[in-house]
C-alpha cells in the first residue's frame, strides 16, 4: 500500500496571496505564503476559527497570487512538511490545487492541478 500525504481544504482567505508574492533570486521560481480561515463551532455551539498558514511555490503560487483575493471561498489541496515545532502545509505544482470556489467575491476561478 502507498503511503499518503495530503490536505484538502475549504477555506475563506484570510490574507490576499498576492501581497507576499516574490520570486528566487536564486532560480527565479514564484514563491508566497498567505493564510486561511475555517469557522466551525465547539460542543456548546460556540463558533471557532481556525487559522492555517499555506506557502505555495512555482507555477501554483503565480495561480493563487493573480486569482485569490482575501475573503474569497477556495478549495486547496496540498501536504503537510513537518518542521521543528509544527507542520506546514505546502503547495507546489506536483502536488497542490488551487480553485477559487463559487459564492465567492470572484468566481472568475483560477485553477491549478498538479
């Protein structure tokens, strides 16, 4: 059995992709990092947003960065990267979508399948 490493997520965006978009100076490959919100409610029906820091790079994150604009419904698929303390969850072309949803500010979608 193949081992499995993905995240598929429904989120509003908290912060525009396109704000944090750079390029290498190394190989000139795109490069942002923007966050994501989903609201959900606890036991007593208190609502709750958690809060998730997406990086995404190449080709998926030119997409997000001239398609996604903060407030907008996306649909993100990509993998969680272990680091020291967390996990961060990174999109790239082998292994990231990126859609702007309907019901959103624009549903002129940019859209990427890696």
């Amino acid at each position: 059995m193949e081992l499995l490493n993905k995240v598929q997520l429904i989120a509003r965006l908290g912060s525009s992709p396109k704000d944090n978009l750079k390029y290498s100076e190394r190989n000139g490959e795109a490069m942002t990092y923007f966050s994501v919100a989903i609201n959900r409610h606890d036991s007593k029906g208190n609502p709750i947003t958690d809060w998730f820091n997406i990086s995404a790079y190449g080709k998926i994150a030119e997409i997000a960065a001239n398609f996604g604009q903060k407030g907008q419904l996306v649909y993100i698929e990509a993998r969680l990267q272990p680091t020291n303390n967390s996990c961060s969850i990174i999109m790239n072309y082998q292994t990231g979508v990126f859609r702007v949803l309907p019901n959103s500010k624009n549903t002129n979608a940019g859209e990427q399948n890696g």
